[in-house]
C-alpha cells in the first residue's frame, strides 16, 4: 500500500510548484469543457436534427474550418499587440452569447450560419490563450503545465459529452444553452484571477533571450522560415489531424448507422471513456515520457492512432468499438502533451500570438478537409475502405515523425561539433 502511495505521490509531483495561473486555467478548462456539448455532437445535428447527408455535413464542417482561418489570423494578430486577455474575454463572451442565441432556434440552415459565427469567435481567441499559456511558464515546466490543461479539459469532457447524448434527442435547447454557461462560468475565474501576461515593447525577459524563445525582428513568416523545424512539424501534424478529425465525424456517422437515434449515446459513451482514459493514464504517461525526445513520443501517439483508426474498419461488436478509443486515447495522450510544449520551446516570445495562430492554420487543414474528403467518400465506399484510408494517412504521419526525430538529432550533434 505504501509503494503505491509513493507512486502515485511521485506521479502528480510533476504538477507542483506551476504558476498559480495554471492552476486557474486548469479548472477553468475542467468547468468549459464539462459543457462541451455542441462540437461533438455536431456530425449528428447536421444530419439528424438538420437533415444534410453525410457529404454535405463533411462540407459544412470543412467550411467551419475554412472561417476560422482568418479569424485565427486575426486573433493571433491581436493577441500579440492589445493583450492576451482583453481578446479572451471579448471574444468568448460573444461566442457564447452567438451559442445562446441557437438555443432558441429551430434547427434548420440559419442554425448552422450561427454555429459557424460562434466558433469563429472562438477561434479568434483561441491564440491569445496558446500566447497566454506560453507565456505563464518555461521550458523546465511546460510540458507539466501542458499536460495539467490538458487533463483539465479531458476531466470536463469525461462528462460533457455523456450529458450531450443524452440531451440531444428531447433537449437540444438545452446543448446549446448549456454550453454557452459553462464558458461563461469559465471565463469569470478567468476575468477575476488572470492578469495580462504579455510583455510590453522595450521590455526583456532574461530568461526567454538565453534560447528560442528569445524576441526577434520582422514578421511571423519570417520566423517560420528561420525555424523550418516549426513548418515540417505543422505539416506532419497535418496528417496527424486529418486521422484524428473522423474520431469526431466518421465514427459517431457510424455509430449512428449501426445503432440511429441511440448512436448519439453510445458515442458520447466513447467521449467519456476518452474522458476518463485521459484523466487515469495523463500524468502517467507524462512521467514516463520526460526523458524521452518529444518527437519520438509523438510518433509513437500516431501509431496508435492508425492502429485504432484502421481497427474500427474491421469490427461490428462495440466492446472493440471502445478498446479501440482507448488506444487512440493513449495516441491522443502522448501527442497532446508534447504538441503545444514543442512548439511554444521553439518560438520567440515577440511572436508567441502570431504563430499559434498560423501553425494551427497548416496542422488544423486536416482538421478542415478531413470531414469534406471523407464525407464524400463514405457516399461511395464502405466504412471498412474509409478507415483504411484513416489509417493509412496515419501511418504517413507517423513515419514522418521519426524521420523528422532523425533529422533533428543529426542536426543538434552537427551544431554540437561546431
């Protein structure tokens, strides 16, 4: 009993001595997420609650995508000259009151032009946050820190999708409007406890100018050209995204297939063993990994996402359905902590806002075009022929991966040697 208490003492140590800020951020992340009801659930509002077949709701879905581009810009733009937390609370205040507004509607076309407002507006905060994040904690830390927000979200989201199915069939009113209070729920601890992380022009960070981190001249682009680790690592993330997406669009279409109106609740059954899977295996998995090279961990995250992806091809019995979102929860896991820390270790910190707003862009295409592509070829093939698509895509990343892990160890020994 002692040994496992020891254990498990040494596993959450990790987690202390972060920012307080962190800490707020965490539980804000755990309360938003706890309502996150509409996202996974829209695939089936498109095309049960609205009526588009699977091709359409795959466009709509692309097109959702396609808007956030520039409100990304936009936002990261922002973030990095008026603040972190003034675009935070103005713009997740109109995303929820834009959220709000669709709970008393009939579901129908126009619903769908206020979704795509709301999470336009929601992208254009979403920088400020990745700025925020980055600027609250260092190298030493942020994988830590990283992995603390990110079981916050899985914490909520354990839960958040259970309550969504089972609101979905009488109560979508309630999907909407629930969402949209936790966000503001979670944007009041954010408004009395967070302050502007951003550091104002002329000012200088000791630590920050001793590594990548360090503020530079010249514009966002100019970075990524200096730093095309940053560029490879977007694109092979791309595929990365594009696999992962049919977790949130193929599969619950096809749960819907297999089981009509009660797929929403066995799909948001898997939502909470993701949840749940996060919450266990998070800060283990992080412990594990803290020595090892963020690329290889990562790699080894896209295997088993084309294991899992290419495993729902095959099975009809939905215990296999859930052993299968286990493993790509595990994926999911040792991508998600290592994601955002590599890429906030090897940006300037005069930049933080503009390239977490632009590498989101060139990994989220998957994101954005993964629905539409798939959607169109579910119309015409059999699900077994679209996850091996998914899984074969998947295993384009991961490969990329670690020849992107090869690359970068040859490169660090040349620089060594000079």
């Amino acid at each position: 009993m002692g040994d496992k208490m020891k254990f498990l003492e040494n596993m959450f140590k990790q987690y202390r001595g972060l920012p307080k800020e962190m800490y707020i951020l965490f539980i804000g992340r755990m309360v938003n997420s706890m309502g996150s009801f509409v996202f996974p659930l829209l695939a089936l509002i498109l095309t049960q609650k609205i009526g588009m077949s699977s091709g359409q709701a795959g466009g709509f879905a692309t097109l959702l995508a396609v808007c956030q581009v520039p409100c990304l810009m936009l936002g990261g733009k922002l973030a990095d000259t008026i603040g972190r937390r003034r675009v935070i609370i103005l713009f997740q205040l109109l995303g929820a009151a834009a959220y709000i507004s669709c709970g008393f509607m009939k579901p129908s076309i126009f619903m769908t032009y206020i979704i795509i407002l709301a999470s336009c507006f929601y992208a254009i905060s979403q920088p400020a946050y990745d700025a925020l994040n980055a600027d609250l904690t260092t190298p030493e830390n942020r994988q830590a820190a990283y992995s603390l927000l990110y079981m916050g979200f899985n914490l909520g989201f354990a839960i958040g999708p259970i309550i969504g199915g089972m609101l979905y069939k009488k109560f979508l009113t309630l999907v909407f409007i629930g969402d949209a209070v936790t966000t503001l729920i979670s944007l009041c601890l954010f408004v009395i406890f967070i302050k502007e992380t951003m550091i104002k022009k002329g000012e200088v960070n000791a630590q920050e100018e001793e590594t990548l981190e360090s503020h530079v001249e010249g514009s966002a682009i100019k970075v990524l050209l200096q730093r095309p680790i940053l560029l490879i690592f977007s694109l092979i993330m791309l595929a990365y995204s594009f696999a992962y997406s049919q977790w949130g669009f193929a599969l619950p279409i096809q749960m819907g297939t297999i089981l009509g109106q009660d797929g929403a609740r066995i799909y948001g059954l898997m939502g909470g063993l993701n949840g749940v899977v996060v919450i266990a295996f998070t800060p283990l998995l992080t412990s594990i990994t803290q020595k090892l090279n963020p690329i290889k961990t990562m790699a080894i995250g896209g295997a088993l996402y084309a294991l899992s992806f290419g495993l729902f091809g095959f099975i009809k019995a939905l215990p296999l359905f859930f052993f299968g979102v286990f493993l790509m929860t595990i994926g999911e896991i040792l991508i998600a902590i290592n994601n955002g820390a590599f890429v906030a270790n090897h940006t300037p910190a005069s930049h933080r806002g503009r390239i977490s707003s632009i590498l989101p862009i060139i990994s989220g295409a998957g994101f954005a075009f993964g629905p539409m592509i798939m959607g169109n070829f579910m119309e015409n093939h059999s699900i077994m022929s679209s996850w091996l698509v998914i899984a074969s895509v998947a295993i384009i990343g991961t490969i990329s991966m670690f020849g992107l892990e090869f690359a970068d160890n040859k490169s660090k020994a040349v620089e060594e040697i000079n």
